[in-house]
C-alpha cells in the first residue's frame, strides 16, 4: 500500500473513486434513452475548454465544464429542433469542438498538442489540488442529480411520451440529463481522459445488465463495478507504469466479458426455474403430447 | 362544428377539440379537426394509416405541436392544463422496455409521479401500483424484467402504468396493437371495470375488436378530416377489406375476438 504515501496518488484515487460513481449513475439514463454515445461527444466538445484553459491561462477543468455543459445544451437544443439534419449537425459539433481544442492549445504560448494528451487519455500524476477541489464539487452535484431525481429521470429516459403526460418538466430534465453528462465528462477527464470517458458511461452499465433484472439493481451494479475499474486500474497504473485511462477502460470491458460468461448458465438457470413454476396449461417449450410419445415407442 | 347532443349545455365534455390543425414537417396531418368527448363517453378514433388518428391523439396531449385550432382537457386550456393525474395515456408502444432493465412495477411506478410530489412515492401510491397492476392480471410479475414478457404483457404493462394515477380519463394509441388473445380479454375486461366506474375513454383503434360492446361513439378520420362521427361503422378501413368477413357482434353478445385468430 506504499502507493498512498504520495499525495499524487492519494488525489488520483480520490478522483478515481468519484469517477468511478459518477460515469456509471449518469451513463445509466443515456443507454436507457439509447443516447450511449453522447458522452463521447460532449468529450469531443470539452476539447475546446481544455484549450481555451490553455490559451486564457485559466482552469482547463472549469473551462472545460464551461464548453462541455454548453456543448451538451446545443447538442439537446439540436435534438429538439433539428430533427431532420440533426446528426450532421451533432457531428460538426464534435468535430468542430476537436478541432477548436487543437487549435487554440497550439495558439496558447508555449503549448502543443503534448499538453493536450494527458487530458485526451488521462494521467495520474497531473491531477493537481484544485483539481481534486473541482471534481469533488462537480461530483456531487452529478450524485445529487442522479440520486435525487432517479424516479423523474428514470420516467423521461424510459418513455419521454408517456412522462409528458404525468405532468414532468420534460425538456427540463432533458436538459439537467445532458448538463450533468456533461459535468461528469469533465469529473472523469483527469483521470480517464476526454476520449475514453465515454466507456466508462456505457461499459459498467452494460456489464451490470448482464446479471440484473431491476433499474435499481442495475444502477447499484454498475457503479460498483465502475469504483472497481476505476480503483484498480489507478493502482495497476501506479505499478506497472501504464496510462490510467487505458487501464481502466481495459479492465471495464474485462468485467464486462467476465460478468457475460458468468451470467449466461445463471440465465439458463433462471429460465428452467421459471419453466418449473409456469401453470401446466402454458409450457415454456413444446413438448409432446403423452400419446404420441407413447405410439412413437410402440412403433420402434 | 359540434356534434349534436354533446354541445349542449350542463354537460361539460372532457375533450374538446375545435378547429385544430397540425402539420409534420410540411404536411399537414389535421385539418381541422371537431371532436367532443363528454364524461363517461367510450370514444374511438378510427381511420385508415396515414389518418390522423395518432396525431390527434398526440396534439391532445402536447406531443405534437397545433398550427391553429383550440384543445380544452376537463374545460381547461391544453397549455393551461396542469392536473395531468387525471389523464392516464398509453402510447403506441410494442414494448415497454427502455435500454435498461426494468421491474413491471419500476415502470408501472412512472404511472404514480403525476399524483408524488416530488418524485417521491408513499405508502398509498405503491398501493395503487399494486392495484393498478391487479387490474391488468399482472401482480404475479411485479417484481419480473419487462424483457422477460410476451407482447400482450408489455401492453397490459403499458396500461397498468396509465392507470397507476387513478385517472378520470384514459387516452389510448392502438392498445390491442400485437395483443395475444388471452390479452385482449383481460384488456377489454380491465377497460369495461374502468368504464363501468365512469372513467372517460378515448382510443385509437384500427379496429373494433373485443372492445366494440364498450364503444358508445366513433369517430372515423380520413386525410386530416372528420368522415364520420356517430355510432360504430359497420365497416371501415381494415373491416372493409376482403378476407375480413367476420360478423359484428352487438349488444348483449358474448365477447367475440374471433378475427384476430
């Protein structure tokens, strides 16, 4: 446990710890409204803050949080309004927010692209102490959203149309839901990199799917699995030297293969349980009728 | 514009849409839409695909946008209507399920936000979950991923989750769309409790079906117009074409859904 006697390191777990809560608890409400791939793009659309933090001699966290939740607005706006060209637009947005980032970091004096990579893949040791200060603020306000309004997001990401009629503020939460995406794409940025944050939304969500049944069940596993990864690929880092991000992401999909491998004999599990408990009039597979079975026999 | 009786005075309807007209993209969907629904009243919207039916549906409830006309939900102004617990709406929907799994009673729980303040349930609304589920025949599956359900379950889901608000007022996109047969029966037999409680039904149908004893008016839209507003049609649409012979049952008859075996 040599590792916590570095501050660095005692900052990069902490960090990791509230990205491995936040991705999963926001990224939940994205794959249920089939938006998975939206934390990919606000990630392209931070690039600009990153920057702009640069090129201003300002906080890359918050500008980033600045350009990324500003990002996240248009990208919902587009959605309302844009329906037809809606994804040409969303993809001069992403693209446009990746070419501003480089732009302006090789504008900012003495920058280079060098500077941007470790906020592109993440890195342990630059997690600074007002960063800590930043992600732990930023973290709790995606815990307080996601906790706190679970019953109304869960409402509009399961069927925006119905949600309308029980009286939700729905383009509200529409736009709360992209803001904290957004502000999550900026907590995770340090640790696991404005490209690679996008997994850690989806990837625990998918992997706790393998063995839940529940909304409930699925967020809990998920953020499990996601302080998991985060935890330990922070530590594996550390040792063997390799980038966070890229760790951390890997040991995602490695759970993701585990839990899928484990859940598919307690699926078949489950299915024959159920098939034991069904009334006799309505079988889970076809069977043959007794008599015939019977003839079948007398007639080898 | 109106229809007759329901015009008059001393009954106030609890839809009433005057004049609407509704445009997707450029092409107008409604055009000029008059449609009453007074308390109590089982009304089905009928009409070939491409109609409307869905549409006018959707602009009662905010959905879609109106170009021109007025909608009043309970004599209320729909942009001024707030007491959304009244409204219970079950939309076109093959399946319940979203991205994520989900339990029967985490989605027929959405149902109750309309009457939590808050976001948060008490005792007495998941007690109405739990009746609301009875109602559909599905309180043994409560605690079941919806992905484990067959067509006609999602669909009782759906309705289940309408109905969790105790609603006056039930609004329904094809409810029997991809519904089995022991579905239906339970669905018409929910639907006639409600009716029978004075619950107020409005429904998109592409046929009458098991529910027809129930229905009191049709309403049958064609291109954006009313064509018909009156007593259920003999034969429209879908019962018009050939191979679809099967004989109306009415009044006092025994529950037919024969046609869809």
């Amino acid at each position: 446990m040599d590792f916590l006697d570095y501050a660095f390191m005692q900052r990069a777990l902490l960090a990791a710890v509230l990205v491995g809560i936040t991705a999963p608890a926001i990224g939940i409400y994205l794959v249920q409204r089939r938006q998975a791939l939206m934390g990919d793009g606000i990630g392209h659309v931070a690039m600009t803050g990153v920057g702009l933090g640069f090129l201003l001699s300002a906080s890359p966290v918050w500008m980033a949080t600045l350009t990324s939740v500003l990002g996240a607005v248009l990208m919902e706006l587009i959605r309302w309004y844009g329906r037809t060209r809606g994804d040409i637009a969303l993809a001069m947005l992403f693209y446009g927010g990746m070419a501003g980032g480089v732009m302006f970091i090789n504008l900012a004096p003495g920058g280079s692209n060098a500077n941007l990579t470790s906020y592109l893949f993440g890195s342990l040791s630059t997690v600074s102490e007002s960063d800590v200060t930043a992600i732990c603020l930023l973290a709790g306000f995606v815990v307080l959203v996601t906790l706190g309004l679970r019953r109304q997001l869960f409402a509009v990401s399961q069927d925006e149309e119905f949600a309308r009629v029980t009286g939700l503020p729905v383009r509200a939460l529409n736009l709360l839901t992209a803001v904290t995406a957004a502000v999550t794409v900026t907590v995770a940025m340090r640790v696991v990199g404005l490209l690679l944050v996008s997994a850690l939304m989806v990837v625990p969500v998918a992997a706790a799917q393998q063995l839940s049944r529940s909304f409930a069940a699925t967020f809990a596993i998920a953020v499990a699995i996601g302080v998991s990864v985060t935890i330990g690929g922070t530590i594996t880092s550390y040792y063997q030297d390799v980038p966070p991000g890229a760790t951390i992401v890997l040991l995602t999909i490695a759970a993701f293969m585990a839990l899928t491998a484990l859940a598919a004999p307690l699926a078949r599990r489950r299915a024959r349980a159920a098939a034991a408990g069904q009334p006799a009039g309505d079988p889970a597979e076809c069977a043959i009728p007794a008599s015939r079975e019977a003839d079948g026999t007398v007639g080898v | 514009m109106g229809v007759g009786a329901l015009d008059e005075p001393g009954i106030e309807p609890v839809i009433s849409l005057r004049g609407v007209r509704a445009e997707l993209g450029s092409r107008p969907v409604l055009r000029g839409i008059d449609l009453t629904v007074a308390r109590g009243e089982v009304v089905a919207l009928l009409g070939a695909n491409g109609s409307g039916k869905s549409t006018a549906i959707r602009t009662i409830i905010g959905q879609v946008p109106v170009s021109a006309g007025d909608i009043e939900l309970f004599g209320t102004d729909r942009r001024r209507f707030r007491d959304w617990a009244r409204v219970g709406y079950v939309p076109q929907r093959t399946t319940a399920a979203g991205g994520v799994p989900a339990t029967v009673t985490e989605i027929v729980s959405s149902g109750r936000l309309s009457r939590a303040r808050f976001g948060v349930l008490r005792k007495a609304d998941h007690a109405a979950v739990r009746r609301a589920l009875e109602l559909v025949g599905m309180a043994d599956r409560a605690k079941d991923s919806v992905n484990a359900l067959s067509g006609g379950q999602h669909q009782r889901v759906l309705i289940a989750r309408a109905l969790a608000s105790e609603p006056q007022l039930l609004i329904m996109d094809e409810p029997m769309a991809g519904v089995d047969l022991a579905s239906q029966e339970v669905l018409a037999q929910t639907l006639r409790e409600q009716v029978a409680q004075g619950t107020t039904v409005l429904l998109v149908l592409h046929e009458l079906g098991p529910l027809e004893p129930l229905i009191d008016r049709a309403v049958v839209l064609r291109d954006g117009c009313v064509l018909h507003d009156g007593p259920p049609p003999q034969a429209v649409g879908q019962h018009a074409l050939p191979g679809h012979d099967h004989v109306h049952p009415h009044e006092n008859e025994p529950l037919r859904t024969g046609l869809l075996s």
